[in-house]
C-alpha cells in the first residue's frame, strides 16, 4: 500500500510537464489497466481514483494525437482540458423562440444571450 500511495503522491507533486510526472502517470496508468484486467487490486480508492484519471488523461492525449483536422478535434480537446458540456442551444437558437414558449434547459442554456428570468417587462 504504501508503494502505491507513494507513487500517487509523487504523481500529484510533481510539476506538469516534466519527466517525472509523466513517468509517474504511465506506471499509475499501467496499474489502473492491470487492475481492470482483475491482475492487481488498491489498497486505497483515493489511489484508485489518481490512477483512474491519469489512464483517462493518457488516453485521451493518444486521442487527440490520432484525430489532427478531424471533427471531433474540439471535443476530445475540450474534454481533455477537463471542461464539461458546454452550451446545448446556439445563439440563434435561442433568438428564435419567446422566452414564455422555452423549457428551464433551454432557458438556462441560453442565459448569455437572453435573459428569460427578468420580468416580463423589461424583456425584450
């Protein structure tokens, strides 16, 4: 256990960017694999969890190595950065319909563009 909470924490201290914290990464990642394959078990979930998103962040570095040009670029990019979704309607969606005609998701989706919250009033 405290092999593995050690390389966990060298993992999490290490600067970004250097040698050591990508090394750090691959061994983390490769346990995280031979645990997936019922080959090795965690003493500890919060180890679990570091190796889990350092196997995600090497995945998804590999997929947006293979995918230059392509249309899910942004998407593998974006998820990569760690964002998460993003807005569901555009701003000329949102122009489209009468705040009185939207659901709460569209509402709120479309919060930068129009302010269906105000009162009636001082809509526009």
């Amino acid at each position: 256990m405290s092999e593995e909470r050690d390389l966990a924490i060298a993992y999490l201290i290490a600067e970004p960017g250097t040698q050591d914290k990508s090394k750090y990464e691959k061994e983390l990642a490769d346990l995280y694999r031979r645990m997936e394959k019922g080959e090795y078990e965690f003493k500890s979930m919060p180890t679990k969890e570091v190796a889990r998103r350092a196997k995600l962040r090497i995945d998804l570095q590999g997929e947006i190595q293979h995918i230059p040009g392509s249309p899910a670029y942004e998407d593998a990019k974006a998820r990569f950065e760690g964002r998460k979704g993003g807005r569901r309607f555009t701003r000329k969606q949102c122009k489209k319909f009468k705040c009185a005609k939207m659901g709460f998701t569209q509402k709120a989706s479309c919060r930068p563009y129009k302010n269906c919250y105000r009162s009636r009033k001082s809509r526009k």
